[in-house]
C-alpha cells in the first residue's frame, strides 16, 4: 500500500480550496492538512479513519460543482484506492 495515494490526495484538495472559497475552503483544506499528516505518518490509518474522511469528502462533492466537485472526488477516488490495501474489516 502506498502513501502516495494519501499525498494525492492532499494535493488535489488543495487544489480544489484554491478553486473554492468560504466554509468550503476551510473544509478542503483542513481535510488536505489532515490527509497529509496522514500520509506521513509511522502508522497507517484505520478503515474507520478513512471512511469518516471519504464521506466528508463526498459531501463535500455533492454540495459544490465545476473544478472543485471534480478535485474532490477525484481525492476521494485517491482516499478509497489506498483503503483497499488497508487491513482488517
């Protein structure tokens, strides 16, 4: 399993809050911070982490449109290809 998949998907967070404004920015980015801390850390994520972490991001998906909708299901595409390598459940 490989963390670069975490680090993409920090990266098209951050991509997709430069594109975005307002409480919507505040939320991709602070979820770019915390899947980069992520991807940097000793110890992998749990399912449960990630999860909670996939559906911000679809929510977020959901209540935007254009460049920012498409940069953060695109992260969460990322986010869901690095769990499959996660053990357990």
């Amino acid at each position: 399993m490989s963390q670069d998949e975490l680090t993409a998907a920090s990266e098209e967070l951050r991509s997709a809050a430069e594109a975005a404004d307002g409480e919507t920015q505040d939320r991709l980015t602070e979820q770019a911070e915390a899947l980069a801390e992520l991807a940097m850390s000793d110890r992998d994520p749990d399912h449960g982490r990630l999860d909670r972490h996939m559906n911000i991001l679809s929510e977020i998906a959901r209540e935007t449109s254009g460049e920012v909708s498409e940069r953060t299901q695109a992260a969460r595409d990322h986010v869901f290809e690095y769990r499959k390598g996660v053990e357990g459940v």
